[in-house]
C-alpha cells in the first residue's frame, strides 16, 4: 500500500545554473475561432473568439509540482497545450530552460519534445490497442533515434516500466493495453513519457479516470518521480483536494486568467480570492460531520467568448463592488506572503 | 511494505498467463473463424482463384480451338458443352476466369491506390487539401459511368489495360471517401494526437498508427470493391468495350447473346458464365459485410429486442 | 413494510463468449419515504445493475432472481405490462450522463410532457402546465421549456432530466452518477437540489456514485458495494468514524480530504473476476485485515446493530479485530 506523509513539502531543488527557471510563461493568449458559416460571414457578423487563455503568467521550477486548477472552460488544458505547443499562442511568451519556444516552427521543435512529455487524462484512449506495452514504451526512443540497437532500446524500456512500478516488467512487455486496468495503463503511458528523461511532464487530470483506490499510487508515483528526477510537473485538474495533497503551488483559474496562485497549503487554508473561497467551501467532505458553509454562486461559468468586461468574475461575485466593473485587477501578492497572489481589488485593504 | 507491492499484487490470475500468441493482431482470422458467412465466402473466392491460378494444368482443351460441333449440347467429354465456335465452354470458363479476376484485381488495386492515397491525404491533413481533393473526388463521382467508358474507348481504343483503368476511374471515388472519413476520425483519437506530441513525423503516425487502425476496413472495402470491378468488367465488355480478342467471363456472355444461343436454345454458353460472375460476386460481398459487421459490434446489440431479461422463478420450498 | 424491498437479487450476465458474469450477488435492502440512500462503489462494483433491475430495463442477455417489492407488490418480473405500472410512475431515474440523453429534436418541454402522456398522469394543456411547474422547480426559467437541449449548458440539462423523472410524481427517485461529469460548482448546485426536492417531495432518493464525498453531504446513509455485494451498511456518519468492513476504511482513506494532513492511500490489487466463483471473502486479497478464515469462509452481510449491515469475519472476532472494528 502506498502512503504519502503529507508533511511540509521540502523546497524545490535549486534551478538550473543560470537561474532560469525550467518553464516560464509570460502574458500569454492563445483563442479558438468561433465559425461564423456563410450567413454570418454574408451578414457581416464580427469574427468571434473564444478567449481560450486570456493574459496567463506563471513559472515552474525543476522539481517542482504546480497544479492548474479550475472548472471545465477555464482555460487550464488549454494553458497546457499551449506550453507544449500542441496549439499556437495568439501572443506571450513561453520559455524552457531559459530559451523561447514561443514561434518556434514545429520542425525545430521535434528534437525538444524529448524534454517536455505529456500524460493524457483518458488511459483507456491514450495508448495504441494495436501496440503491446514494450512497443508503446520504445516509440519515443524509435522516434528520436535515441539508443539504437534493439538491446540497447530494450533495456530502456524495462528500465522505464521498473520505474513506473509496473513489476516485473518482462510480465507487462508482451500485453496488449486492453489486457491491462485503467491504472495499469496510466503506469505505462507515465513509462513511456519517462524514457526519453523529459525535463517538464505535463500531467492532464492524469486520475480523473481511474478509480478512486488507485489514484492514490498513480499520483504518489509522479511525486516520487519528479523528485528523484528533478522534473518539473504541471499537473491539470478539476480536484481541488488532489492538488491539495500532491502539489508545491496551486493556481486557480476562471475564465482563461490565473486569479489566485501561491503555495498549495497557503492558497487552501487561506483564500484569497472571492471565486476560490467560493469554490473551497462548495468541495464536499469527507467526513458527514463537517458541515458545509457553501457558498453556491449563482449561474454558471460564462462563456469564453463573452468575457465580462472589469474584473472578469465581478457578475458572479459575492462581495462585489462598484470599481470591480470597470477595473481588470493584476496578481497581486497578499500582504505578508509575496508568494501569494491573487487578482482581486479587495487584496490589501 | 515497499512501494512495489500495489502493482504486483496487481497481476491477477490473468497475467500470470503467458501473453497470447497474436492478440489483436489478426483480426481477419477472428472474423473468418466466428463468421459462418465469411467462411462461405471466402471459400467461394479462393475456390475461383485456385482454379484460375492452376489453370494451365487443368484446362481440358485449348480455349481457342475449335473441337466439335457449333452449340454442342453437354456430354461426357465436354460436360458444359460447346460455344458458337465449338470450342469447350469448360476451357472458356476457365481461361476467362483468370482474364476476369485478373482485371477485376487490377482494376481494384489501381482504385484502391489512387482513392486511398487521396482518402488519407484529405482525411490527415484537412484544410484546403482536404477541399480541393473532395472536391475533385465530387467531380468523379458525378460524371455518368457509361459515357465515361465508351468516351474512353474511343478516344483509347478497348484493351484490357484501358478497361482496368476506366473501372478503376469509376470505382476509387467511394473507397477515397471511406478512407477519409475513417482516417479524420483515428486522426483525432488521442493515441494519435499523442503520438504527435511525441514528435512523430507525420509519416510514421500514417504509417503506424492510422492505417493499421483503419486497415480492416479498408480490407472490407477493397474486397468489396473487387465485386463491383468484376460486375463491371461484366458489363462493360458486354457494351463491346473490352478487348475483342480477349476471353473474359464478360465476352463469354457477350459472343452467345450475339451469336443467338438462347433463341439456339444453349443455356450452356450463357448461363454457367453468368452463374460464374454470380458467384465471384456473392462471395465477395458475403466476405467483405462479414469483416464489416465484425468491425461494428454495436450492430450485435440490439436495444429493440423483443426479447427481455430472463427472470429466475424461485425453486419449490422445501418441506419442513 | 417499506417503499422498496430488495431481497436478495442476483443478476447474471450472459457474455459473447459464453461465460457468465455474476454482477450482483445476493442483495438486500429496504428503502422508506424520504430515506437518501447512497449506493457507493467502484466501477463494477454492480451498483449500476442493480438501479437498472429496479425498472426492469435490464438487456435480455441478463438473467434476475431475488425479489423486489415496491409498495407490497413484487416488479422483479419480465411481464412489461407490470413493470410499465410502476417505471417512472413509483420510481424512476436520472441515468448516468442523462444530460447527454436528451432528444435533440425535441424542445425540453417536449421531453418533460412525454412521460406524463404515455403514462396517463396528465395530457394536452394540463400536461404542459406541470411541465412548467417542474421547470420551475429544478430551477429552469420557464420560457426555457421551448428551448432545445443543445442550447443549454450541461447543469441545465442535468437539471431538464430531473425535470423529466419528476414528471409523473414518483416516489422512488433513483440517481446514477448525477454529477459525475460536472464541475464541482454546478454539482454543489445540483446536490442542493436534490436535497430540496427529497425534502419538499417527500421522495425516497438513492443515490449511486462511486464519490464517497458527495454521498458523505447528500445521503444519511449508504451501502457500500463490492464485487456485486454489499459489504457495509449504516449511517454516513459511522460508515466514516468507525467503518466495520476494510474496504469501507481504506475508500474513506483512499479519498483525499480538502484540508486534512492524512495519509492519502490506495487500495493494492484489482477486484476478483466476476465470472468465476469467489471463494471466500471477495476482498482478502486486497484486505490489510485478511487472516485465515477470510481465504476460506465468504462472510455474510450480518446485521450488527438495528442500522448497521456488515460482511467482515472482524466483526465476529473481537481479539483479532482489536479495537472491535475493522
């Protein structure tokens, strides 16, 4: 049975030598069109977009856990495959190790997909059912040409399956995925992104569709993994008590803008923003006796398309104000902790 | 208790099993071993094959020379009797088997090329390649069959090669639809879309990923395809735009219409070519809707039935 | 008597292959007017199945035995005319992905009027009426009602199809999974609403998910399913505080809790084939508790006090269970 000790987390390993940190993204803006079909295009409608991501600046360090947390259409899966450059950011930048890979072409980029992996959040979908387990584990390296010689790619891929935990490994090679449990998979897809020694993993909601009595290994695992490998790990989710137990920092976002971010058991205990207060006090508990004080706001999350102009959450906002239509707060730290920053009027006063 | 042991204790029953000798891997004797109809087809079409293949040794007599009788009826010797030139109808068959499903075949594989080649192209890429090959595929399918045939004919001359390539013109537009249809849905299935964040090239994700996905299908499609080329081969050489001097099943059936065997009353050169053609085509279509049936099993499942659940009455109570 | 009995109900499952796969085996509960139930477990753990035997809507590949009582009268029978008397009219359903179910060509009215004309409880104007008042009351602005599915979002729609197993006044309210796929705003909202309409409808509500904390605020009490069976029964508040079954423990523990500093495990192991027989108890090979007679005897879910059902050898031996529990 694996058990985390969730005592304070021990500080990230030092960055690398110059100081960069591993990533580093800055006002970045990626958008989606919105088709308008011939009758709108001949009626002269204005070309829509949905503001995907919408001004986001953070940074990871090697090492380090961030998780990424909001509702469905925050932005948050987008943020990530923008970093990855799986889509084109509209502007921003976005820096590995110090250098920008924002316009990069896709061609230059190819031999840097060795250092920044990503696990998908559908374990079932993920892996070719028509490639056994020691295939899907030894595709990066055929891909890259890394270790050639069947030997020397075979020793890889046992290396990688052992450190997934998916012992003994010669057991798992041969199966098929459809062999496998949902966990089992999640291992081998987490096997496959470690062989190339990835730098940044980006993990999508990576147990979202595991049950519960095995999402506890999974993530253990990538704890374990980024810290003996000294990799930083972006960690998407919809799970606010995931991230609570899991990461270093969390970053809530609402409607494509980061609104609170900071050190997971500052930004849990001590909520800073009006939509994170709202959505800690809706996470139901455990344990029956804990009474709930929820605060249910009304609606539903806006549109991407339709961003409310001022402070983006102001329709929805329990303690709204006046100056929060107009005004599109910053990240600003919280007084008494620079690590902790929210974008909210109401911080420092 | 070291962090191993949540996995380990993972491998079941199931696991501790060598790994199975193909597993997904063939799928097409999956089908042909669960699917009655599949069996009979594909025996149907290797039964013709064979016989084409062995040709040489087992034609009775020469499919050119003349060894009786106009419209000699059945005997011992010649058990489907003489054509209008006296020449062995067994012999015809099956020297006009070999020239049929050759050109069938052929006329297949250039369709098959071309629409599949055009269907990933347009499938994988999309955007304006996408519209421009659909819409040339449009154009295809939208020009009358007949006219293009008989256009082509005579501008080229009739010749099997010529006939092949015109049934191949008819026929690549449905399997370049299928393929694109098929390779923009794998296309967007998260394996694939991973395997480009792996930065594979998009060679290898074609080649490794999409086509052994939607190979079955396609395999479906292309034995499919080889009934309608036979049918047309038929057809069009019916409509005098094969070779003359060519002996296909076409022909056969061609030279008695002409040469007035049925109102001479010789069934025996007409129908048995026919009955060839029939069957190449059944067996064709049963085998192809079997691997299409086995790659759908939502077909098997059917939501109407009449039938219910079974409901297990309780057994008598036992006394005392 | 109860509103709903459940006597030990069994269902099998006919596969391709010919095996068969014994999804529920031997269960029992009692549901009373304006009881939440939760029905938690895993995927597999049968909990579906068995809301699905509650309606008769199970595939002809399945074979029941058992019985189910509704109001005194048995509906565990494949005569459609019995089963018809009672689906959507005594109990009925929001389905797993409900909100995904909805007929796109018909306005959400439409699909709210439907039950009740085909099942006789209201027509024409009459019927309309209600659906508005339905509307109203899953909080749905009423002139949405003309509306079609796709321009809602997936709360409302979610909200549509409580709408519509409300239409004919049940008093069995069977939930699967109704929040699974949204966000947890929207489910805080949904949650809140089910709450009310059990309250103001005097519903019987059971709800199934395999999220222990949704049931934790919802339901007063639960069963825990594994492997087909039920393993524990009781008051949330027990089930949490002092769990009598292994696998009701290390769930809880499994879950991460928001602002707790526990240890977050998980549960080594898969659960047990269910198309071969299980000998002994189902869970030993997973269980930290397991000893001897676990491998050999398969518990039986025992009462151990008036609310509480428990299927674990630990609660016969107080000495090897140690603080009397598991």
């Amino acid at each position: 049975m694996s058990r985390v000790q969730a005592d304070p987390r021990t500080p990230p390993t030092a960055n690398d030598s110059d100081g960069a940190p591993l990533l580093e993204v800055t006002d970045l803006f990626a958008t989606y069109p919105v088709r308008r079909g011939i009758v709108g295009a001949l009626k002269r409608e204005r070309r829509r977009v949905v503001r995907a991501v919408d001004g986001v600046t953070f940074s990871l360090d090697r090492g380090e856990m961030l998780a990424l947390v909001g509702e469905s259409g925050c932005g948050k899966t987008t943020t990530a495959k923008a970093v990855l450059r799986l889509i084109d950011p509209v502007s921003g930048t976005i820096r590995l190790s110090g250098r920008d890979i924002t316009t990069t072409p896709q061609r230059q980029l190819r031999p840097l997909r060795k250092t920044m992996q990503m696990i998908y959040q559908d374990p079932y979908e993920s892996l070719d059912p028509r490639f056994r387990v020691s295939q899907v584990v030894e595709e990066p390296l055929a891909i890259h040409g890394e270790h050639r010689g069947r030997g020397a790619r075979h020793g890889q891929v046992v290396d990688a399956l052992t450190r997934a935990e998916l012992t003994p490994p010669e057991l798992f090679a041969d199966r098929y995925p459809h062999e496998l449990s949902g966990g089992q998979r999640q291992r081998v897809a987490i096997a496959a992104s470690l062989v190339l020694g990835p730098e940044l993993l980006v993990a999508d909601e990576p147990v979202s569709m595991l049950d519960v009595s095995v999402r506890a290994g999974i993530l253990t695992l990538l704890d374990r993994l980024r810290r003996e490998n000294d990799m930083g790990v972006l960690m998407i989710t919809h799970d606010l008590s995931t991230a609570a137990h899991f990461a270093d920092r969390i970053a809530v976002m609402y409607l494509g803008r980061i609104v609170e971010e900071g050190p997971a058991r500052k930004v849990i205990e001590d909520p800073q923003h009006p939509y994170t207060k709202a959505l800690l006090s809706v996470v139901p508990r455990r344990d029956p006796r804990e009474r709930l004080a929820p605060q249910i706001l009304r609606g539903e999350t806006p549109n991407p398309i339709d961003v409310p102009a001022g402070c983006r959450f102001h329709p929805r906002c329990p303690v709204v104000r006046d100056e929060c239509r107009a005004t599109d707060p910053e990240l600003r730290p919280v007084p008494g902790a620079p690590d902790h920053r929210a974008a909210c009027v109401l911080i420092g006063t | 208790m070291g962090m191993r042991t949540d996995v380990t204790d993972d491998i079941g029953e199931e696991l501790k099993r060598p790994a199975p000798h193909r597993g997904r891997r063939n799928w097409f004797w999956r089908v042909i071993s669960e699917s009655t109809q599949a069996k009979v087809g594909l025996g149907v079409l290797l039964f013709f094959i064979a016989i084409a293949l062995l040709a040489p040794w087992i034609m009775p007599y020469d499919p050119r020379t003349s060894v009786g009788e106009p419209y000699e009826p059945p005997s011992w010797e010649h058990p489907l009797g003489l054509d209008d030139g006296g020449v062995d109808m067994v012999s015809l068959l099956i020297q006009g088997g070999r020239v049929s499903l050759v050109v069938g075949f052929a006329a297949t594989l250039v369709a098959v090329l071309i629409g599949g080649g055009i269907g990933i192209i347009a499938g994988y890429f999309g955007g304006w390649s996408d519209s421009l090959l659909m819409r040339i595929t449009d154009y295809f399918l939208v020009i009358p069959d007949l006219p293009l045939a008989i256009v082509v004919a005579a501008v080229w001359g009739p010749s099997l090669s010529h006939l092949i390539f015109v049934i191949a013109l008819l026929l690549w537009t449905t399997t370049a639809r299928i393929v694109r249809a098929q390779v923009k849905s794998v296309r967007e299935r998260v394996y694939v879309r991973r395997a480009g964040s792996l930065g594979a090239s998009d060679l290898r994700i074609v080649f490794r990923h999409v086509l052994p996905q939607i190979g079955p299908l396609l395999a479906a499609n292309v034995v499919l395809t080889v009934a309608v080329a036979i049918f047309d081969e038929t057809a069009l050489t019916f409509l005098g735009l094969g070779d003359p001097t060519a002996i296909t099943w076409g022909s056969i059936i061609t030279f008695a219409f002409l040469r007035t065997a049925i109102s001479a009353g010789a069934w025996w050169a007409v129908i048995p070519a026919g009955l060839c053609v029939a069957f190449v085509i059944m067996g064709c279509f049963w085998l192809g809707q079997a691997i299409e049936d086995a790659l759908n099993p939502r077909l098997k499942v059917s939501y109407l039935s009449t039938r219910s659940f079974r409901v297990l009455k309780p057994s008598a109570p036992e006394d005392g | 008597m109860s509103l709903l009995e459940v006597r030990d109900l069994h269902v099998w499952f006919d596969r391709p292959g010919g095996e068969r796969l014994h999804a529920v085996q031997g269960v029992s509960l009692d549901l009373d007017a304006g009881d939440r139930m939760g029905l938690v477990g895993e995927s597999g753990c049968g909990k579906t199945t068995i809301v699905l035997s509650l309606l008769g809507l199970l595939p002809p590949s399945a074979t029941v035995a058992g019985d189910v009582r509704f109001e005194g009268e048995s509906i565990l029978v494949d005569d459609e005319e019995t089963l018809q008397l009672h689906r959507w009219t005594g109990i009925s359903m929001v389905f797993q992905g409900a909100m995904n179910a909805l007929n796109p060509v018909k306005t959400v009215e439409t699909q709210i009027v439907e039950p009740m004309e085909f099942h006789g409880t209201a027509e024409g104007a009459d019927a309309r009426r209600r659906a508005g008042e339905l509307l109203e009351l899953v909080g749905i602005p009423t002139d949405a009602g003309a509306r079609y599915p796709h321009e809602f979002s997936g709360g409302m729609r979610q909200r549509a199809a409580l709408a519509m197993a409300l239409a004919c006044d049940p008093k069995v309210l069977l939930a699967d999974e109704p929040t699974t796929a949204l966000d947890v705003m929207v489910q805080a909202q949904i949650l809140e609403l089910l709450v009310a309409l059990a309250k103001e409808l005097g519903l019987a509500l059971v709800l199934v998910t395999h999220d222990l904390p949704v049931v934790a605020q919802v339901c007063d009490r639960a069963a825990v399913m594994y492997a087909g069976e039920i393993v524990e029964t009781g008051p949330m508040d027990l089930l949490f505080h002092a769990p009598r079954h292994p696998y009701t423990r290390l769930l809880f523990a499994a879950t991460p809790g928001l602002h707790g500093q526990d240890e977050v495990v998980s549960i080594p192991g898969t659960p047990p084939r269910l198309d071969r027989e299980i000998v002994g108890c189902p869970f030993h090979p997973r269980c930290d508790r397991a000893f001897d007679r676990c491998r050999v005897e398969r518990p039986e879910l025992r009462w151990l006090s008036e609310h509480r059902r428990a299927a674990c050898h630990l609660n016969d031996e107080p000495a090897v269970a140690g603080r009397g529990g598991a």
